[in-house]
C-alpha cells in the first residue's frame, strides 16, 4: 500500500496554561508552569478530501534554548515562535506528498536551513511576529 499523500491547508494554534501537581526540577528550572501548546492541523488528501489532526506539547522552559540570561517568558515566546515558523514552512507546499517527505523537507529548512535537494515542494519559511 501506497504511503498517503496528503497537503497541509490549514494550521492553528491554542495555548493553555497547565500548572504541574508538584514541583519538577528541570535542569536549572523548577517546573511548576508551563503552556500546552495544541495545534490543529487540516490536510487535503490527493482525492479532495480533508482531514483534521491534532497535536500538542508542553513549551518547558529551558528545554529548547539553554540561556540563563533569558527569561522564561522569553523562552516560552521562541519556541511558540519556532512552531509558528515551522507552520508557516509547512503550509507553503504546493505538492501532495508523504508526511516523511513533507518532514524531510521542514527539517532541512528548519534545522539545516536548506531545502532539500529530492524534494519536489517548495519551501520558504516566513516569520510570523506574533507569540503567546
């Protein structure tokens, strides 16, 4: 069976605030805060049809920049800035393709900061300047 080949058409973002039971220590940082980013994600299949998912993941501070002179606030608004971008990414696509492909390309562009030269979709990543 063929993988699904699918578009991205749509893609959202709500961030609930999610308090921890206890306190965690995490690194240099005691958890007991953290958003809950949710993302909604509306893809269209190779025959028309849309699909919806949802994804989501905690913005922990310290986990994605390890820089003491930066706050947490700070910390939470880079990498609700790093998923806006990556959604951004994504959405620029003109092609069906694989979700391995589709990730392939965004991690060259995200990660290497190059598009991948196998990859028939276009990429170009275009800030956004909004945060949580």
């Amino acid at each position: 069976m063929p993988p699904l080949r699918l578009r991205p058409r749509e893609i959202s973002f709500h961030i609930l605030d999610c308090r921890t039971r206890l306190p965690f220590r995490f690194g240099v940082h005691t958890l007991i805060r953290a958003p809950l980013c949710l993302a909604r994600v509306l893809v269209e299949i190779e025959d028309g049809r849309t699909i919806e998912g949802f994804a989501s993941d905690l913005l922990v501070p310290k986990w994605f920049e390890k820089r003491p002179d930066q706050s947490i606030e700070d910390d939470w608004r880079r990498l609700f800035e790093s998923a806006r971008q990556a959604a951004a990414a994504a959405l620029d696509s003109t092609d069906h393709a694989s979700v391995f492909e589709h990730w392939g390309r965004l991690q060259a562009l995200r990660v290497w900061g190059a598009r991948p030269a196998s990859s028939s979709c276009a990429a170009r990543a275009s800030p956004s300047s909004s945060a949580p």
